[in-house]
C-alpha cells in the first residue's frame, strides 16, 4: 500500500473522491459510480470520481467539512442534517402565482413538475382556482442525507491543482493550465530593474501578451491559459 493511503487529509487539500448520496429513506439522488447510478435508475450521464479543495465550498458544507481527517483510501459514511446538507424548509420561500402567468409562457403546471423562474429553479406543488402553488426551497431542503464516500487520492500535482481550481471556480472546462519554473536567485542577488514603466512597463506588456493569468506558489508559476473574462480573472487574485 501506498504511503498516501495512509494520510489524513485537511482543509486546503486537493482530492479525488467517489460518493453516493441518499435520502435517509434510502433514495438515491446523486453519485459518481455508474453502477450505482444504473441501480437508482438515474439520469444517463458521465459518473465518474469528482476533484475538489477541501474548505473551499466546492461540496455541501457538512460534507466538506467532515471530510477533514478522514484517511485516503477510505471508504465511510457521513450522515448529514438539513441544516448541514440543503438546509432547512423556508415557508417564505413557497409562492402563489398566477396561472396565467404560466400558460403565457405556453407551459402548463402540474405538481411535481420543475420549473425555472427569473432564474430561480422551484417545483410546482398544487394546482387550483386559477393559482400555482410553488415551492423555490431546493428539493432536498428539510431532508436529512446520507453520503458514502471514498477518498481516493491526495492531489500534489501542482498543475492538475490548478486544473481542479479553475473548473470549480469558473464551471468550465474551457481551459489549459502551463507550468512555468521560476527562475531561482542566487542568494543575496540585486532584484533587476524593470525601468520606467515598473510592473506595468516592459515586462508587464509581455506578461500580459501571453498569459491570461498567473498564480504563484513558491518557486513555481502556474500560468492559466483560457478564454476568461479578465474581470474574473483579477477577481480570483
């Protein structure tokens, strides 16, 4: 066995990690596994191990923090509370509207049925007299769940943590990281003059020329190649 199986992973980490949730009903609603999804009878799709930063939100919150301490190589269970999990049922949150405004939109309501409102996702729960009962808590709000998960591997590549970064960060998949080395000074080396122009003069011109964004850690610079807006970029600075 591999010496990283047996280490405790913390906040700030990057981590392959499988799971499968259920409702404590035994519902299952999500998973990486195929298997799994086939035996739920899920959506068709790309079940496949997911990469996250432990403590960076990329999870549910009680999930994400109790994945700190546990061991790669893993394999356990995480019961979470609503509050944990999608959070609690919010009564402000179930609005009546008008059928009218529905059948406008050439759509036609029944309960159960998932719709998208000024970009909210709610659920429609009744029908009558005209009015639409709907329902904008999530749809696992109030329900305690259950995660089984695997950690699977610690991350340590400095460039697949960049990759890991940017996807979560951005929702995209749109991109492609370089790995520059930084060049090492000898010890008690002058810093070399940039000119008149400092950050923003020569060497600013060629940074910016051809690289979309750097993030440095150490003696390494990992150079983010991508079509992002530079305001996103300069916000993840």
């Amino acid at each position: 066995m591999k010496a990283e199986h047996t280490k405790a992973v913390r906040a700030k980490d990057f981590i392959e990690l499988d799971f499968t949730a259920q409702t404590d009903d035994g519902r299952v609603f999500d998973t990486t596994i195929t298997e799994e999804a086939v035996k739920a009878k899920l959506p068709e799709g790309d079940y496949k191990p997911i990469h996250v930063c432990i403590g960076e939100g990329n999870l549910v919150k009680g999930l994400d923090s109790a994945l700190e301490n546990k061991n790669v190589g893993e394999t356990f269970e995480i019961t979470l509370q609503a509050e944990e999990a999608f959070g609690k049922r919010d009564s402000k949150l179930v609005k009546i509207i008008p059928l009218k405004t529905f059948l406008d939109k050439e759509v036609q309501p029944h309960p159960g049925l998932p719709v998208v409102i000024d970009d909210l996702l709610a659920t429609v729960r009744a029908v009558s007299g005209g009015r639409v009962t709907t329902d904008f808590n999530h749809p696992l709000a109030g329900r305690k769940v259950v995660y089984r998960v695997t950690i699977k591997r610690l991350i340590t590549d400095e460039k697949e943590k960049a990759e890991v970064f940017i996807k979560n960060y951005f929702r995209t998949e749109n991109f492609e990281v370089k790995v520059k080395l930084a060049e090492k000074k000898p010890a008690g080396a002058m810093p070399e003059e940039r000119g008149a122009g400092g950050a923003g003069g020569a060497a600013g011109a060629e940074t910016a020329e051809t690289t979309e964004a750097e993030v440095s850690k150490e003696e390494n610079t990992i150079t983010l190649e991508g079509n992002f807006p530079e305001k996103m970029l300069r916000g993840a600075e």
